[in-house]
C-alpha cells in the first residue's frame, strides 16, 4: 500500500472535498440539473465512513467524480494528499471505487479482469496479487469461469476485487448491498471489515440505515445535492434515538405541559398530545407517569418508532431550521 508521501501532515484527510459543484449539462428537453452545490467534506484516515442521502441526493455523482468518470463543474478534491487536477495520476492510484452498475466485458474471467485492470493502473506483473484477491473475495474457483456466468453476488465481489488491483489507501463503494440478500451482504461487510482492518480507509454509500450504523465511525448525509449532517456515527444515532407516543386524554388541554421526560411535545388536538422522547434517557413508562402526575387520566395511546424516512425528514428540516 502507498505510504502517505514526506510532504503531507500526519493530520491531511485520506479525502478533502471543497466546495463540489456539479450541474449536469441540459439535454433532449431536461434541463440543466444542479446534483452538487458546493459540497465541503473530509474523510478522515483510517476509519469506515458512510456517506447517505435519499435518491438522486447526488451521492453517484460525488463518488463518480472522484472516480474521473464526471466532470466536476468547480470546486476542489484532494485523496491522499494528491489533488484530482493537479496530480491527477497520483490521486488516481490513490483510490479504488468500487461503482454502482456492475459492468464487466462478459467473455472475460476473473482473474483476466484483475490482470487488465492492474495493466491498466501499470502494476508490474510481479507486483500484481489476482490470485490473492480472488482468494479475498471468495472467487478462486472462479478464476477461469466467464465473468457473465457469476451470480450478482459473485460480481459485486470481483468488482471489490478489481478496485483494490493497484492497492489504493482509500477504497468507495457505491450502494454495494443494493439489492443484495442478508447472507451476501453480511459477507460484503466481513470483506469490507478485513480490508479496513488491514489499515484501508472505507468510504460507502448505502440507504440502509442500520448497516451504516453497525459499520461505519462516521457518517455524512447529503440531500438535493447539499451536505446536512456529518457526524461521528453515535451523534447521529443519538438524534435519532427519539421515539413518538401519542396520547389521547380525559379531557381539553389548557396549555401542553413541560416535563424533563419529554424531548418535545405538541398538542395536535384539543385533547391529543404528541410526545417525543429520547429513549437513551426516558421511556414510554415515564412520559405516561408524567402526564398522569400533571392531572390527566389516559385514555388511549400509541407509540412509533421514527424511520428513516423520519430521520431525513427531521435532520433536513433541522438543518434548515438552524440556517
Ligand atoms: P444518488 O446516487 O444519491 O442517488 P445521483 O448522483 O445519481 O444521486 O443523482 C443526483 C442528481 O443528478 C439526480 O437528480 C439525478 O437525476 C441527476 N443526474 C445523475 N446523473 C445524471 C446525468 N448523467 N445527467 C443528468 N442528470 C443526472
Ligand atoms: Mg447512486
């Protein structure tokens, strides 16, 4: 793996992303498309980190950028020290993406696409580790099987396998599980663990909420093409940790009543409030003492739990709240 080069600071970022734009050009009746608007993003080294967002939130675009695949509008980008521009060779070789179609030649094996992928990077042929990676990613029996005859499964995992051909620092993966069944996206996450545990920085989409709890230490959400949150992943999970009770009361309400078991509390009808609580530092038990105790009997209630349709909801209006 490349060691970071004498001139950089043990504290440059494996990626520094600055001010991204990208409007796609109008075409055939669309119009012009603004996808990124003027992103700032550092990823740190060393760790796994998760990039989200709804559809069409310009995750791709940001990735296939990076990628040399699209051309940035403006804005600067920096991986391993090396900016896209100015170093583009060097930046290139820094990273291995990992992208969201799956395309393979169909008459190619495996080991060939590994063997044309690092003569595309210029790996010397002794340097080259095809047999290695196929082992990594589970395909030694696939060595010489036509890449078309591999399950989806099967191709996700060469994919990896062909992004990490030149050993770049910094491995991205775009949307790797989508569609994916439990079973291989549990062996995905075990592929990506060990690579990350080898020491390279991991930075993945996914809309699967949970997945990029589990995984990653940090986690950016982008929506319409801006940057919304970017947190360690327990400040994020934190806020999400809020749970909804309604409650149907005896009689009208005068005024909502406070209480430190409450994170919020709205009255949505005369008689109706809507609860929202921390679950970390209160529970439905105590919300529904705390009512009774401010005089109101119960007559009906129900709880839910916040999606992840919630959680975007609630970061982007938060976010705009405090802009
Ligand atoms: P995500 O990966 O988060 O789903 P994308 O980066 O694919 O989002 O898309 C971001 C926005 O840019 C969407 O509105 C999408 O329709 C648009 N877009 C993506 N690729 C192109 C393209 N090649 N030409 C025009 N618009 C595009
Ligand atoms: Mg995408």
């Amino acid at each position: 793996m490349p060691e970071p080069s004498a001139t950089e600071s043990a504290a440059e970022p494996a990626i520094a992303i600055r001010n991204l734009v990208k409007e796609y050009a109008a075409q055939r009746g669309a119009p012009a498309k603004l996808a990124l608007k003027g992103i700032s993003l550092d990823v740190p080294e060393g760790g796994i980190f998760g990039l989200l967002g709804p559809n069409g939130a310009g995750k791709s675009t940001l990735i296939n950028i990076m990628a040399g695949m699209v051309m940035k509008t403006s804005g600067t980008i920096r991986i391993w020290g090396h900016d896209i521009d100015r170093d583009h060779r060097n930046g290139k070789l820094s990273i291995g993406i990992v992208p969201q179609e799956i395309v393979f030649d169909p008459f190619f094996t495996p080991f060939e696409v590994l063997e044309n992928q690092a003569g595309m990077y210029g790996v010397a042929r002794a340097l080259r580790r095809s047999e290695e990676l196929l082992r990594a990613v589970h395909l030694s029996d696939k060595r010489d099987a036509y890449a078309r005859s591999l399950s989806g499964g099967m191709k996700r995992r060469l994919l990896i396998a062909k992004a990490m051909v030149h050993s770049p620092p910094v491995l991205v993966l775009d949307e790797p599980t989508a569609g994916v069944d439990v079973e291989l996206r549990r062996q995905l996450w075990e592929l990506v663990t060990e690579l990350n545990r080898e020491g390279v920085t991991v930075v993945l989409t996914t809309h699967y909420l949970e997945e990029a709890e589990q995984l990653c230490e940090r986690i950016a959400i982008i929506d319409h093409g801006e940057l919304i949150a970017n947190k360690p992943t327990r400040e994020l999970v934190g806020m999400m940790r809020e749970k909804i009770v309604r409650v149907s009361l005896d009689r009208e309400i005068a005024a909502p009543p406070a209480d430190p078991a409450f994170s919020k509390v709205e009255m949505i009808e005369p008689r109706t409030l809507e609860i929202t609580y921390h679950r970390d530092r209160s529970s439905a038990g105590q919300v529904l003492a705390a009512i009774q105790r401010h005089g109101y009997a119960i007559e009906d209630v129900t709880t839910r739990e916040p999606d992840l349709e919630d959680v975007f909801v609630q970061l982007t209006s938060r976010v705009r709240e405090q802009a």
